[in-house]
C-alpha cells in the first residue's frame, strides 16, 4: 500500500485524523515535527527560535525525504511543508496526498483550544491572529490545492465526526 500524506493549516486535525486513520488501516502514524523533535532532540519551537526558518525548512525538508520513504505509513506535515522547496510535488511522488480543508473560522477555533506552542502565532491579539491566518492560508492555499484530494474538516467537534472523516479518506482513496 502506498503511505497516505495529510497535509493543511495549522490547526485543522492532521494529527488527530491521522493517529484516527493510521489505526482503522493498521499502519504506523507518523507526525513530522515529531519525527523531527525526536531525531534532534529538541523542539521545532527551539530550531524555529535559535536557528531561524530558513534553517528549520532545510531540516524539515530532508526530514520529509526521509520519513516519506516508509512504506504503510499515514504522514501528517506540519502547515508549511507543502509550501517549501518541491515538497508538495515530492510527496505526490510517493504517497497519496489529503488535503484537510478547514475554513479560517474552523481554524481560529481550534487555535484557540490548542495547547501546543505556534511559534508564528506568538503574541498576536485576536484581530492580528485572524488578519494572518486569513491571509497565511490563502497564501498557502495554492500549495495545498496541489494535494491529489481535499477533505472538508469543518465538522471536527466530535469523535464520531473525526470518524466520518477518516471514512471519507478511506472513501476517497479506495480504501
């Protein structure tokens, strides 16, 4: 089976449906920053503030060449690697690729229940973070669009809603 990629926002439930996903299909979920943070033992918050971005995308990118050559695994990318280098065309070499489409409202309430630390959101107010968000994902949007399919996740207040997602993947990719 080929690996499936989930790509999108920040925010927009890459992980929780590919942890979902990975399980119903038996493949290993993997998550790039985390695979990252493990391989360098140290947070990508940490790479992003000693090293800058520049840095932190060169590492993202050879990390994605590498973890995307494993094989019945379901890869979740952080928001931005799609948007660097040839990452976006590279991963449609080599693994079926989803789109999660989330609305910029979805995306500013999920924001908002997140605890994890957004390095290019710190100390934003609520009108600065809606402005980029807005016009961060429409920037992106073109990147993302490039995905093989697109799955609406708007839906994502519930665990049998995260189910019907996964679902519709399953759909989607003949699964």
């Amino acid at each position: 089976m080929q690996s499936i990629t989930l790509i999108g926002y920040m925010c927009v439930g890459k992980t929780t449906i590919g942890k979902a996903l990975a399980k119903e299909l038996g493949l290993v979920f993997y998550d790039l920053d985390w695979y990252i943070e493990e391989r360098f033992h140290t947070k990508v918050a940490k790479i992003f503030a000693e090293e800058g971005e520049a840095r932190f995308r060169d590492l993202e990118r050879r990390m994605l060449h590498e973890v995307a050559e494993f094989e019945n695994i379901v890869l979740s990318c952080g928001g931005g690697t799609p948007c660097h280098f040839d990452n976006m065309d590279y991963l449609n070499t080599v693994s079926q690729t989803c789109y999660l489409q989330a609305s910029p409202e979805t995306i500013l309430q999920h924001l908002s229940m997140s605890r994890g630390e957004r390095p290019l959101l710190r100390g934003k107010t609520p009108d600065e973070l809606r402005t980029f968000v807005t016009a961060q994902l429409a920037e992106r949007r073109p990147f993302y669009e490039k995905a093989r399919h697109t799955i609406g996740v708007d839906v994502l207040d519930s665990f049998d809603k995260i189910h019907l997602v996964t679902d519709q993947i399953k759909q989607t990719l003949s699964l």
